[in-house]
C-alpha cells in the first residue's frame, strides 16, 4: 500500500483573473487530493526569482517572472498517495494543446506559457517548493 505524499502546486495569476480557480480546486479535491495548506499572495519580484531560481539563466526568465507576479497565486499544499504523479497527470501537459481531455490545463490554459498550474515534478522538489511558501506548522 502506498503512503500519503504531500505535493507543491500553484494555482497561477492567468486562471487567479479568469475566475477558474474554484474550478481548479473542486478538480484537484475529486481527483483525491486534500488540502493541507493554501495561501493567497501577490509574488514580488524577489519572491518570484527566488522561488524560478532554477530558470534564472533560460531565455524565458524575464517574461516568466513578469507574468508570475502580474496577479495574485494561490499557493497549496496537497496531500494523496502518490501525489506528485497524479498531480503532474491531473495538471496535463505544460502545453494545453497536447494535455490530454479533461485535464486541468486542457480545460483552463491559455498557451504554454499561460498554463494556470505549476506542480512539483519529484520529491526533492515538492521539499523545497512547499519550504518556500509554508512553514511545517501551518500545514494541517
């Protein structure tokens, strides 16, 4: 039997403005998944580098920090067993064109680059991603 796994998503400022995020979340709970943790913010600029740190030297950084932080992201922790692959399969492809039918993306993004979710893609990631946005003792 598999354990419970806690997974980093972001609910981005694209689907934040259209309004979808309540769509999203009621997705992410039928498909299994608990929310031990959700936030709200407005990313500033060195909130948003630090967190794309890993991007900062591809060609996209500028204009990913630039729509990151154009809006407010809802942060959340979330919690099911095998999480992090089911999340990545919930989300769909990072291009909505190849996400497959009912997919988050599918259903909810813009373009490649306005994909209205971010998950975390392994272990050691979703632990730093969560850290950044979560101290431990606010995750129920």
């Amino acid at each position: 039997m598999s354990q419970v796994e806690r997974t980093f998503s972001m609910i981005k400022p694209d689907a934040v403005a259209a309004g979808q995020a309540g769509r999203i979340l009621a997705v992410l709970e039928e498909a299994g998944f608990r929310i031990a943790g959700m936030r709200m913010v407005r990313m500033t600029q060195a909130q948003a580098e630090g967190f794309y740190a890993v991007h900062r030297e591809r060609p996209f950084f500028p204009s990913l920090i630039r729509f990151i932080t154009e809006g407010p992201v809802i942060l959340l922790a979330l919690e099911r067993e095998d999480a992090i692959r089911k999340l990545r399969e919930v989300m769909g492809a990072t291009n909505p064109a190849n996400a497959a039918e009912g997919t988050i993306r599918k259903q909810f993004a813009a373009s490649i680059e306005r994909n209205c979710i971010h998950g975390s893609d392994a272990p050691q990631t979703a632990a730093v991603e969560l850290a950044y946005w979560f101290r431990t003792v606010d995750l129920v």
